[in-house]
C-alpha cells in the first residue's frame, strides 16, 4: 500500500480488536491512533471527521466506521488496482 491506514481504537474495545486482527491477517500495516492512552487523538478525529466514534478506519480520503470487513476489503482491493 502506497499509505498506511490510520486505526482509532480504545481499550476494551472488541470491535476495534476484531478490525486490527483482521488487518493484521491480511499483513496489511496500520497506525493505531489509540484515544484511551492518547487523548489528544480524541481531537484529532474530531478534527478530521467531525466526530467521534471507534473503530474508524482512514485510509487516504476513505472513513470506515465500525469493523464492516467487507469495507475493508473494498479498501484493499481500490488500493490494489491502483
């Protein structure tokens, strides 16, 4: 991939551990943006989608919010035709 998809998270979370095991099984290479240990993160996704919400996924100008695999693999595969 030409960009590494950004991954916001929280602790406890088994939604956001179901989409990095996912990533991680399909070696695809992530930044986890994790807003429990980072708070500052809470802002920046604010910032960036105008609100809150975990787990989300930003990949170039793709969001994808909650761990909708499918969407994850219609990522892959747009970057993959690229």
């Amino acid at each position: 991939m030409h960009n590494t998809p950004v991954v916001y998270t929280i602790n406890s979370c088994s939604r956001c551990q179901k989409v990095k095991n996912y990533l991680e099984e399909l070696n695809i290479t992530f930044n986890e943006r994790n807003l429990s240990e980072t708070p500052r993160y809470h802002k920046d996704l604010q910032d960036s989608i105008g609100e809150v919400y975990v787990p989300i996924i930003i990949y170039g100008n793709c969001i994808i919010k909650g761990d909708q695999l499918e969407e994850i693999n219609k990522m892959i595969h747009l970057e993959n035709d690229s």
